[in-house]
C-alpha cells in the first residue's frame, strides 16, 4: 500500500507532502497495477523537480527507496507557483487512489 500524506498548515495553507509504501502487487496481477507505485512516484518526483527547478524553492526533503517526503518554506505557500504545483500534484495523486483504492491512500491532515 502507497500512503500519501498532504499537510496544511494553521492557516489551511499546504505545507508538506509525505509518501511511503509500495503498491502490493499479486504475482497474478497485469502489469497495470505494477504502473501504480510508479505513477504515484513519478508525480511527487516531477513536483519536487519543478519547486527546486523553476520556483527555485529550497525543499527540506528526503528521498529514498520506498519514502519521500518534502516541506517548503511558510514564505512560499501562497505563491501561486508553488501552488499549482503542488495542488496539482494532489489531485494527480487523488485520482489514482480514486482508481486503485486497494494500492494508494490518500489522507489530509494539519500539522501538529
């Protein structure tokens, strides 16, 4: 199971993004459902990609096999860059989970 977690700050604003499991993939399965993990991945790399690259936004973030996770500076969540970018990187990964709801769960939550 994917598990994607979207974080708002105190002012309902989105703060930071953390993504961690693997789509669990029956031996029996078509190759559609091992496209799910890479998907889910390939949309949270492209937003981290394009906050440091285009926005120029320096990421508090790690990566690795399985895990990653990405907060941006307070300063920066209102710029409507940062925005569109990571908004739409939530519905990409919402609309996934829609599709395949036994391999990817989304959650929202507000930082403790």
């Amino acid at each position: 199971m994917i598990e994607v977690i979207f974080r708002r700050d105190s002012r309902m604003r989105l703060s930071s993004v953390f993504a961690s499991g693997h789509a669990e993939i029956p031996e029996t399965s078509s190759d559609e459902f091992s496209l799910v993990c890479a998907a889910v991945s390939a949309i949270l790399q492209a937003a981290r990609l394009g906050l440091e690259a285009h926005v120029k936004l320096p990421l508090d973030a790690a990566q690795q096999k399985g895990d990653l996770s990405m907060r941006w500076p307070a300063r920066a969540r209102e710029d409507e860059r940062v925005l569109a970018i990571v908004d739409t990187a939530r519905l990409a990964v919402e609309r996934i989970a829609a599709q395949y709801p036994q391999h990817v769960r989304v959650t929202e939550e507000t930082e403790p």
